[in-house]
C-alpha cells in the first residue's frame, strides 16, 4: 500500500466516525427531551411515624407518546381501579401496569401509557386528578 492510499483509507474511517458520533449525539438530544412532575409530600419520621402519614407520591413523565406514571399509596381497596379509570379518561391506553405491595400497608404503583390521537392532556393535571383521586382513599 502507498501512503496515499492509506492516508484515503485514514480519511474515509474518520469521515464514518463523525457520521456515528452525530447520530449517537441526536439520539441522546431525544433522549434527553423527558418531561415530567412529581407530587409528593415530605413526611418527617422523626416526628411523625410514617404508618399514621400516609400521603401518596406521585410522579408522571412523557416521552414522546409515552407516559410513565408512578403512585406510591396506602393499600385500600378500591385505588387500582380508580386510578386506572382516572387515567382512561384522558384518552390514555394503559400499555403495561405493575402493582407491587410494600409491607402490609403500602402500594407501589407503576403504569406505562401511550397517548391517543385525541389525547391533548396537561402533565400537572394528570397529576393532580391522579393525586385527588388517590387522597380520596387515605
């Protein structure tokens, strides 16, 4: 091989290189265009023991058309299906759902949902009717 063909061969590699970089940098720009918002309520344990304050925690995020929705709350019959009914009327389809307890007296709920075409929601109001509906129970 001559040095020019291996300085051609030097300059296509660096030229795919650069190709790979600028993809790999769009793609961390898109994954970095997450939303979201979490509602939650400071409990002191200290001063109040956690079983008697049971405030839920919640936190939404969007991701495209995807929606992530977490909910920590007390366990009381009746808050699955609540929330899930809660999370229909803003035009969502429920992809997957995970409820897992924690110890007796706790729920850590966990929803992914895509988005319907008539789907033209606020991520603070999912929040808060989310929130409101949970509170309902405590």
């Amino acid at each position: 091989m001559d040095k020019a063909s291996v300085l051609g061969d030097a300059i296509d590699y660096m030229k795919q290189l650069q190709h790979k970089v600028k993809i790999l940098e769009e793609k961390t720009k898109k994954r970095n265009n997450i939303n979201g918002i979490i509602i939650s309520s400071s409990i002191d344990s200290s001063t109040t023991p956690i079983i008697t304050e049971q405030i839920p925690e919640i936190e939404a995020r969007f991701c495209q058309e995807n929606v992530l929705i977490r909910i920590h709350c007390a366990k009381r019959k009746g808050v699955l299906e609540k929330t899930f009914a809660e999370i229909e009327k803003f035009n969502l389809s429920v992809v997957k759902g995970s409820v897992l307890t924690f110890g007796d007296s706790f729920l850590n709920i966990t929803f992914i949902a895509k988005k319907n075409e008539e789907c033209n929601m606020n991520l603070e109001e999912l929040v808060q009717d989310l929130y409101d509906v949970v509170k309902k129970f405590m």
